[in-house]
C-alpha cells in the first residue's frame, strides 16, 4: 500500500493516469452507484465490482450447489442409524398355508395381521457408528465452507486478470501505434539512403511482436469472460465491465498470525480433525462391544385357526401381545476383537495423517507469506522502473518539442514506458494472485469480503 501511495504522489505519475487509467474509470461505474441485488439480466451489459462478482459467483456456483447436496446427504446417511435408537413401529402380514407344525422362514408364527416395534436401548458399537458418521456429516460442511473459499478464489483471480489484461490491452494498441510510426520513418530514411535494410526489418519484427502479444492478449481475455460469464450466471454474449481493484486492507496479514489462524481455520486441517474424532467414536463404540446390548421389542399378533394350531397346542388364541428386552451378552466374540484392531488401525491412520497435515500447513503458510514479500518487492521494483521510464519520456519529450530529437527516438521511448507499464501490471497482479493464495490456505478467505 505504501507503493501506491508513492505512485500517487509522484508528479510524473500523475499523466500515468490521465492515458489508460482514466480511460477504465469513464467505463467504470461510479462508486456511489447502487448494484442490482439480483443477477443481470440476459444481454444488458453488466458492470462488477470485485465483491460484486463474488456474491454472484457464490450464488450461481454448480460446485457449491453439489456441496450442499453431498452434506445433506451425509446428514440423512446419519440419521439412518440414529433411528435406530428411535421408536420403530411396523405392520405386516404372515398369512399363509400351512400343513403339519405353523411355522414361517423368520420364526414367527403365521398371522393373519401383526404389528411390531423396536428400539435400542443399549448397543455400543451402533452408538459409536452412529457418531462416527454425524462426525462425517460434519466434516461436509467443512468440505463446503472449502468449495466456497475455492469459489471465490478462482472468481478474484479470474476477474483481476481480467482487469489487467484490458489494460494491457490498451497498452499495446498504443505501442501498435508507436511501432507503425517508428516502421514508416525507418522505411522512409532507407528510402532516402540514411538507413540500412537490416532496420526495417527490426521495426517490422517490433510490430510483428506487438501484434502477437495482442492476439495473445485478446484470447485470454474471452478464456476470462466466459469463464466468469459461467461462474456469475450470465448469458452466453453479455458484456461484463470491471473496474480496476486492490484486495482489501484485511488481506493484508502478518505471517505469524497467518500460521495461528490457520491450525483453526484451514479447511484441510479441520477435515484432518474431523476424522480423527470420527475414528475416536468408532473405536470407543468397538471396544465397548463387549458390553451387552438391550432391545426393547413388542409384538402383536392376529392368528387363523386354518394354520392348524388346535392340532398341534393345547389352546388357541386368536390376539396375541408380548412386549419385553432382548438381551444379548457376548461370551466370546472374534468379530469383536476384530473390530476392535480395525477401528484401532484406522484411527492411528488418522492420526498420523494429520500431523502431517499440521506441518505442510505450517510450511504452506511460511512459504506463501514470503511469496507476498517476493511480489511485493518486485512491484515496488516495477513501480519505479515505470516511474524511471515515465520521467525519461518527458525529458526525451521536452527535447523533441525542441527540435533536438527525432520521431523515432520519442516513440522507442514510448514503446519502453508501455514495457514498463505492462511489467507493473503483471508484478501488482502476482502480488495479489499470491495473496489470494495465502488467505486460502489461513482459512480466511471468506472473512476478507464478509
């Protein structure tokens, strides 16, 4: 920040911002100007601010549209053996021919109509299954707070570069201009004797470069609109205006708070907890599977007397209830021990799992904030390369209006300054590119545009 206000306060930068500057902001819409809530309507072109665009990329966003659905089926997949300890009430039949003893597959006893019910009292090992997953369904949540900081990151970027490619843009349509004059003076002082062959052939390879780097240039700016035609929800042709953005101050983090934030905050990490705790539930409920386990169960049933049970029971009745707990005490039991080793390994898996998390997502976060360091210096370093070549331009411009210096000269200088602006805007965009990265990784992405 204290660049830009260099930049600012700097006289010859001051007709830095009359040319191409000032150009985007007559497109650009004022900023007291109120956007519309809702997304544009197809065709009308649109103009986004930063945060505007992201608003829209989170409300029409396929990925985090998937993310919801994938959490709320983990929340339904949870309640399934949860409802397990939840009244169960069913109602059914068994009716059937019978010839000799009344009997059924199941073991119940053939009824014209029944009604059952069930619950579970006391069982550890679903108890532990059951938080296993409500943990799991947790960790989806997680998963689509991680799809909205991706979201926005791809957004910002996407429509950063955007800004700077139109910039750039303009940059080289006017060193396009300066090409072709300094290519027709060329051409006429070896027409008049004064120049060799060799130079027209260098100024028409300066022009052949310019209009490359042009074609480039415009290719990727229609790869940036669709791509955020696609995540804004915007019809196929509608034009999208952006103004020219710096991050907001909060981007701005000291590294050490950065690494504090992110053992709370990283996505990754939290999903790495997450798991932890899971396989902690799974394993808690195995081992107690030595414990027994209560049931309550109730039935009530309608028999017929043509399934021969005078014939084989001394009394006959037709309605029938029994309600009681089933009971079952395990003696020996290798499932459970097996059980048991596999919840165990899994856990240590785990584990293991996220220290190392824990430690690439410290060494991630050193990393980056130095990555912001490096892009920092080196738009501080571009800063004043293009403040030099601006300066050097209205000396080589005041010599000009004089007389002292010829067409050529003043438009190589011209076409310097433009280099010189282009790796400004390529270093002020890395610089940001990076620190989107590095508030993704802290966890604080979203908090930056709350």
């Amino acid at each position: 920040m204290q660049s830009v206000r260099w930049v600012a306060g700097a006289a010859a930068l001051l007709a830095l911002y009359v040319g191409p500057a000032s150009a985007q902001e007559t497109a650009s819409p004022k900023s007291n100007q109120p956007l519309a809530q809702e997304t544009p309507s197809a065709g009308a072109p649109v103009a986004l601010t930063l945060k505007r665009a992201i608003e829209l990329a989170l409300q029409n966003s396929k990925e985090i549209q998937v993310a919801k659905i994938q959490a709320s089926v983990a929340d339904h997949a949870a309640l399934i053996t949860r409802a397990q300890f939840m009244p169960n009430l069913y109602a059914g039949s068994g009716a059937g021919y019978t010839n000799g003893i009344p009997e059924t597959p199941g073991g119940r006893a053939p009824s014209v109509f029944n009604v059952t019910y069930t619950e579970q009292i006391f069982n550890e090992p679903l108890r532990g299954q059951g938080k296993e997953m409500q943990e799991q369904a947790k960790s989806q949540k997680i998963a689509l707070r991680d799809a909205r900081n991706g979201v926005i990151t791809r957004t910002a970027m996407a429509y950063l570069e955007l800004g700077k490619m139109r910039h750039a843009l303009e940059l080289l349509r006017k060193e396009q201009e300066s090409a072709e004059k300094i290519l027709q003076v060329t051409q006429e002082r070896q027409g008049e004797g004064f120049e060799l062959p060799v130079e027209v052939t260098k100024a028409q390879l300066t022009k052949a470069q310019v209009v490359q780097r042009i074609l480039q240039l415009e290719g990727r700016q229609d790869e940036l609109e669709v791509f955020l035609r696609y995540q804004l929800g915007l019809s196929d042709e509608q034009a999208i205006e952006v103004t020219p953005e710096e991050l907001p101050g909060e981007a701005e983090q000291a590294g050490d708070n950065l690494v504090a934030m992110a053992m709370t905050s990283n996505a990754g990490l939290q999903l790495a907890e997450s798991d932890v705790r899971a396989k902690e539930f799974r394993l808690k409920g195995e081992r107690r599977g030595y414990f027994p386990t209560l049931e309550f169960v109730s039935v009530y049933s309608v028999l017929a007397k043509f399934n021969n049970y005078s014939q084989f029971f001394s009394a006959f009745q037709r309605n029938n209830f029994n309600a009681g707990i089933d009971m079952q005490v395990p003696i020996f039991s290798a499932r459970i021990k097996a059980a048991i080793s596999l919840a165990q390994v899994n856990l240590d898996a785990a584990k293991a799992s996220l220290m190392n998390k824990k430690s690439e997502v410290t060494a991630e976060v050193r990393q980056r904030t130095r990555q912001v360091r490096e892009k920092d210096a080196a738009k501080e370093v571009a800063r004043l390369e293009l403040q030099l070549a601006q300066q050097n331009v209205a000396v080589l411009q005041a010599r000009f209006d004089e007389g002292k210096l010829n067409l050529r000269e003043m438009e190589k200088a011209r076409l310097e300054e433009n280099e010189k602006w282009m790796a400004y805007l390529d270093a002020n965009f890395q610089k940001q590119q990076a620190q989107l990265e590095l508030l993704k990784t802290a966890g604080q992405l979203d908090k930056v545009w709350q």
